[in-house]
C-alpha cells in the first residue's frame, strides 16, 4: 500500500491521482457511488491509493481459467471491508474508468466478483 502520493509517483504505471486536477473530488465522489449501491454489509469510508499488483486478484472462470482485470503497475484507489457475521471481506479497487468489488476469503481466498461497474 501506498502510504502518501509521493511514495506511488514510481511505481512505473498509471497513477489515478497524477491523472485528475480535483483528485480529493474524485475520492469523494468514488465513495459516494460505491455507498449507493447498496450491497449489504458493504459501507465505504475511506479509499487508500494501491499499486496494482496488490489488488490484481486471479478470478476463476466457469470453466477452470483465471483471468485478472487490473494492470500491476497501475495505482488505484481501494479498501478492504470485513463482512459482519462472515470469514469473508470486501475488496474495492476503482479509478475514474470504473469501480470492481469483489469478495473473498482469509489470505484473499476464493476471490468473487460482486459487482463491476463502468464509469
């Protein structure tokens, strides 16, 4: 994880906060839509700037493939959700193209996409 924009600046990809003037606007905004979908357990407050690799989950296909939709170089702006009642957490990876939340398991387990949205 990123702990401040400078320390993205190199991650040699795409970085969502060099590419928007009003990026505190845009933060804002991502966590808005993604509080108005309304997936239950799911309440957004915060989004953190992530290096691609650490968020480019494998997803299974039906049949027996992987595929991944994030770029590792890229930065994005994401979090983590544990789900109450659950063993299980909500992952968000987002920029200003598109907003994905998935779910997984412990150590990112049995990865599912709930929901993948263009913007």
């Amino acid at each position: 994880m990123c702990s401040n924009i400078a320390s993205c600046q190199n991650s040699g990809g795409s970085f969502v906060a060099e590419r928007n003037k009003d990026f505190p606007f845009l933060k804002r905004r991502l966590i808005d839509e993604i509080n108005a979908f309304g997936i239950g357990g799911l309440t957004v407050d915060d989004l953190n700037l992530l290096p691609g690799f650490y968020v480019n989950l494998s997803y299974p296909l039906e049949n027996g493939s992987t595929v991944q939709f994030l770029k590792d170089k890229d930065i994005y702006l994401g979090n983590q959700v544990e789900r109450t009642d659950s063993d299980r957490c909500y992952g968000i990876a987002a920029n200003e193209d598109f907003i994905l939340i998935c779910e997984y398991g412990c150590n990112v387990s049995d990865p599912e996409i709930v929901m993948y949205k263009r913007r």
